[in-house]
C-alpha cells in the first residue's frame, strides 16, 4: 500500500472530517478494497456497491481507531473484512416481523 500521504494520516484525517483524508485513503486502499470484494461478491455491481460500503464504513467508523493499539494496516483489513462479512451474512429477520405463508 504505498501512498502519497501514510494510511494513518488517512484515517486520521477521515476522522476528523477531512473530505480529502477519504480520498487518500481510497487511492491508498482501493485497489485493495476491489481485490478483496472481487475475491468473495462475483456479480459486478454487488461488488461495486460492497466497495462503496467498503468505504463508507471506514469512514463513519474512523474516530474509533487507535494507533496505539493497533497499526493502520492493521485496523484497515479488519474494517474492510467486517464490511466483505456485513455483505456475505444473511439477511436476519426477527420473528416478531416474520411473515407466515399463512398470513
């Protein structure tokens, strides 16, 4: 992952708010993103939305990560992996809201 600006920083930025910090974090991390959704979504536009979601998680859930706990590549391939996880797991319904075929 080589970038212009360090993941850290990236992340850093994103947490902040920095509209730009997302945009290095995606020229650092994209491709990477891509590969990884490629590897477990096979129809292209699950995959792009995944990507997108992707992205969207490791925005919001910036402000959470610590780089004295765990490094930036690190916090990075788990974010992306949870996200590949939300993807694959099957939709979850509560009984309560079920719907019988009887009625």
């Amino acid at each position: 992952m080589a970038c212009g600006r360090s993941l850290s920083a990236a992340i850093e930025g994103c947490a902040r708010g920095e509209e730009s910090a997302l945009g290095s974090l995606f020229d650092c991390c994209g491709i990477l993103a891509t590969t990884l959704a490629a590897e477990r979504i096979g129809d292209p536009a699950l995959r792009c939305d995944a990507v997108v979601e992707i992205f969207l998680r490791l925005w919001r859930r910036a402000p959470l990560y610590d780089g004295e706990y765990q490094s930036a590549p690190h916090w990075l391939l788990s974010e992306i992996g949870r996200s590949l996880d939300d993807v694959d797991a099957p939709a979850v319904t509560h009984p309560l809201f079920a719907r019988t075929a009887a009625g």
